[in-house]
C-alpha cells in the first residue's frame, strides 16, 4: 500500500507541476523580445495546445499501470462485496447525453454522426 501510495503521490506531484508552469518553463525571466516564441513558432501552435493535455493525461496513467493489481487487491481487501454493476452502463452516459440534447433540440458544435 505504500507503494502505492508514493508512484500516485510522485505522479501528481509531476502533473501538477507541468500544469502550474504551462509556459515559459525554460526561461528565468520574461522579457519584451522573447525569442523563444519566435525562434520556436511550434510551441504555440494549435496542435501543441489541443495535444497536450492528453499526453500528460495518458503519461501518469503510464506511470501508474504497473501499480493497478495493487489497488484491486486493496480494494477487494477493504470492499470485499464490490458487485456494483452500474459502472459496466456508465460508459455509454456520454453517448445518451449526446442524443438526448440533439432530441431536446440542442445544437452541438459537430454534427450528430461526427459526435
């Protein structure tokens, strides 16, 4: 369980940073004339925006995959009745969440097929 808990503590750790220093985490002071959004048009590019998010999101769930039989166990310890069954449904609530406000008359941003 210690284990446990120090891979999801130092994978938080590690999120929380990135996400508190988004920008000029490479610079030790912000000047008029920065160079490095010049220089590098990359990182301000849509496609780094939209993309990084999901590859922090999927590299702390890679760094805790080798810690998952480790929570079942500890949750089979603990709850040893867990027989809950909604959550096997509860992947199609984005689904039924979609169609119900195309039929309620809500207007998405895609269209039906591409949602």
């Amino acid at each position: 369980m210690r284990l446990i808990l120090d891979k999801l503590s130092i994978t938080l750790i590690v999120l929380s940073i990135f996400l508190q220093f988004p920008g000029n985490t490479f610079c030790q002071e912000h000047k008029a004339n920065d160079t490095l959004s010049r220089n590098h048009p990359i990182w301000n590019s849509k496609a780094v925006r939209i993309i990084s998010v999901p590859i922090i999101l999927f590299s702390g769930s890679a760094g805790i995959w080798g810690v998952r039989e480790d929570v079942r166990t500890l949750r089979n310890r603990y709850l040893p009745n867990f027989r809950y069954h909604y959550d096997d449904y509860l992947q199609y609530a984005p689904v039924v969440a979609v169609l119900g406000l195309h039929a309620s008359g809500v207007k998405g941003k895609n269209k039906i097929g591409r949602a």
